[in-house]
C-alpha cells in the first residue's frame, strides 16, 4: 500500500508564497514520477506540476508557470511544491500523485489565497 502524506497548506494573501511538502512511498521513491495536482470547488483534478523520477525533467501547466517550482529529494522521499506570487485562482485541495504503473493520492491539503 502506497501512502502519500501532504503538509503546508493554509491560508495566504494575494501575491504571498507556501511550499507544499509530500512524504513519498520508502525504499522505491525514486522510482515514481511525482506531481502534484489540485482541484478547486466545483472543478476537475488538474495537474498542476510534475517531476521526473531523477529530478532532471518537470511539468508545468501554464497557469502557474513562472511561479510555481516542482523539487524532489530522493534521498528524504519528499517532493516539494514550493508557489510564490499567490493569486486567488490557485485555491484548491491540492493533492500529491505518485506514478508508477498506476496512480497513487495522497488525502490534500487546502491552499486558499485571499484577494
């Protein structure tokens, strides 16, 4: 059973910085593509960022391109979502997804950016 555990959720103002932090599955971390998704009331899970098992490639969508940062330390089993210049339209449960042959979630954690 593969457990993901979120923390760094909360609360911030317009134009303000969290950094999400996820707990990844033990000994074969390193071998799961990481990202992290979210999904805001009334809308779809998206994927919002992902990194390749090694760290060397990454995803972003467009919304947040520029202002979100994926990482990765394979040797602490965390991924990291770290997202500066907040704005409202990025509040969402934001869940952590790890990949290898199928999906795998972890429970979210809530970003809520106040305008």
């Amino acid at each position: 059973q593969v457990q993901l555990v979120e923390t760094g959720g909360g609360l911030v103002q317009t134009g303000g910085s969290l950094t999400l932090s996820c707990e990844g599955p033990g000994d074969t971390f390193s071998t799961y593509t990481m990202g992290w998704f979210r999904a805001a009331p009334g809308e779809e899970r998206e994927c919002v960022a992902a990194v390749a098992t090694s760290g060397d490639a990454t995803y972003y969508r467009d919304s947040v391109k520029g202002r979100f940062t994926i990482s990765r330390d394979n040797a602490k089993n965390l991924v990291y979502l770290q997202m500066d210049r907040l704005k409202p339209e990025d509040t969402a449960v934001y869940y952590c997804n790890a990949l290898r042959f199928k999906d795998y979630w972890g429970k979210g954690t809530l970003v809520t950016v106040s305008s």
